[in-house]
C-alpha cells in the first residue's frame, strides 16, 4: 500500500513538473502579442506622432490642441494600432528565419506560443481597426498610414528585407509616417514642417538601423538578411552612417523657425552623433562603435522631438 501511495505522488510531482514545452500553448496571453506588436518600437514612434499632432495643432489657426484631447486619443490610438498590426505581421511574415537570431529566437512565433493564423489574423485586425479609428478623425491621416503599412508589410516584410540592401531605405519611408500621419489628423493640407518631420524621420533611420545590423551582423548573415554590413562590409556601412547623419544636421535646422533655443541644441545634437561617426575610423573595435552610434541615435530623436514641443509650450 505504501509502494502504491509512493508511486501515485511520483507520478504526481513529475505530472506538475512537466516542461512547458508539452503543454498546451497559451495562445490567448496578452502578454504574448504585445511582444509581437513590437510595442517598443510603437510607443517611439507614439513620440513622434504627439509631436506630430502637438505641432500641427500649435500652427493651424484656431485649432485648440486642449480642446480637441479626444482627438488626439483617437489619432495616437489608430497609428498605435496600424503600427502594432504591421510589427505583428511583420513576425507572422519572418517566422521562418526569426530562429535563426539571437534577439528574434525568443518570439512567440518561434517558441510557438501562438499559431500563425492567429499571428495573421491579430496583425490584420490591429491594422484594420486603426485605419477605421483614423478614418473617423481624418481620410488623409488613414491614407498616409495606410501607405506606410503597406510599405512596411508589403514592399519591406514580404521583399526588399530578404532580396536587397536597400531594405533599409524603403523600411524608412514606413517608419517616417507617423508624425505625418498625426499631422494630417489636425491639418490635411500638411504644412511644411510637417514634410521636415517626416524628412527628419526618414534620414535618422537608416544610420540607426545600419549600426544595429554592424552589430547582429553575424545574425543576418546567418539568416541569410543582406544587410548592408553583411553584402558590402563594414568600412562602407560606416561610411554610409556617417553620410546619412550628416545629411540630418541641415534637414533638422529646416525647424530653425522653432527659435533660437531648438536650432542650437538641434545643431550640437547632430555634431555630436556625427563627431562619434567620425571616430569610427578611428576606434578599433567597430561592433563598439556601431553600439555607442545605436545609443546615441535613441537619446537624439527623443530629445529632439521632446524639445519641439517643449519650445512651443
């Protein structure tokens, strides 16, 4: 009896020990497709469409930026949606290659936490919903954002990422929108500041990303991603990066109407991340540099955009 009763909480103790692998998947946890929406890469771009918004709001005669908080809610909700439905789909669409890297092995597309048709359907009604909410703030808002998913999902996710180096510069145009987007939400004529943030936008995300692929090179060389590191080396993606930030200095001085204050610490920003491009000929180890490059272009375009809205406060 006793031998029974001993087996019987064997058997128990090793029932509850169990591997997660061989238990059923949890595909409904929110948690899961939070991780697939990218949301890090949403709420920074979230920044960027409240600048958007802010601003518009400040230079478009007798619209009340307080007066119109509901607005503004709905604007940021439809571009966080739309973004989250192309992050989303962009992992159902790299579910083949995602166990091949480091930062990417651990999504639930990879470990299987949840079924790809539900990776599919989630992504497209994300996107779905945020263009309907968009649509009822503003058509122009839901066509630019349109135009950014289907660039993202469509020409990036499913071509460009796995064909050409270009990728980069095309995924640019995608993460450019947001500010567009929430400008247009308040001002469908789009002034002109609304095309230099999206100037701005553009031009910052190829020395970002370019230094993000220095260092995962071996990573997308495995996955068989021609990152620009990977087909034309790193002498030329450094040179690149320092091209581009280059290139942003006088595009970001295109706000110069901002004052005094914004043009002068949006000056010394951008000779500060081009003076570290700089150094790349200079230091030893470049997967260093391309890391210390990553970081700095994090810090410029928050506070970059932060202080657009605090000059206008």
């Amino acid at each position: 009896m006793e031998k029974t009763d001993t087996a019987m909480k064997a058997a128990e103790v090793m029932k509850e020990e169990a591997s997660p692998v061989d238990a059923k998947p949890n595909a409904t946890s929110f948690r899961n497709y939070l991780t697939l929406a990218k949301m890090g890469i949403v709420n920074s771009n979230l920044m960027t469409a409240f600048a958007g918004f802010f601003l518009a709001a400040t230079y478009t005669s007798g619209y009340s930026f307080v007066g119109n908080l509901h607005y503004l809610f709905l604007t940021l909700l439809g571009i966080g949606l739309v973004m989250a439905g192309g992050c989303t789909l962009n992992n159902y669409i790299d579910r083949d290659i995602d166990h091949l890297m480091k930062r990417t092995e651990e999504r639930p597309t990879v470990t299987g936490l949840v079924e790809p048709k539900q990776v599919l359907a989630v992504g497209l009604m994300q996107a779905g919903i945020g263009l309907a909410v968009l649509l009822a703030v503003e058509v122009t808002a839901a066509i630019i954002a349109l135009v950014g998913f289907v660039v993202y999902v469509g020409i990036y996710s499913m071509w460009l990422k796995r064909t050409h180096s270009l990728n980069t510069i095309v995924g640019s145009i995608a993460g450019a929108v947001p500010p567009l987007a929430a400008w247009a939400a308040v001002d469908p004529s789009l002034h002109t500041y609304a095309w230099a943030l999206f100037a701005i936008m553009f031009i910052w995300q190829p020395p970002h990303f370019l230094a993000l692929a220095m260092k995962r090179c071996d990573e997308y060389r495995a996955a068989g991603i021609p990152m620009l590191p990977v087909v034309a080396g790193f002498e030329m993606t450094k040179r690149q990066i320092v091209v581009y930030v280059a290139a942003l200095i006088p595009v970001s001085l295109l706000l110069f109407e901002f004052g005094t204050f914004y043009t002068i610490v949006a000056a010394i920003l951008g000779l500060g991340w081009l003076g570290l491009g700089v150094m790349g000929w200079k230091m030893k180890d470049d997967v260093k540099w391309a890391r210390l490059m990553f970081v700095y272009s994090l810090n410029y375009l928050t506070i970059l955009f932060v202080l657009m809205v605090i000059v206008h406060l």
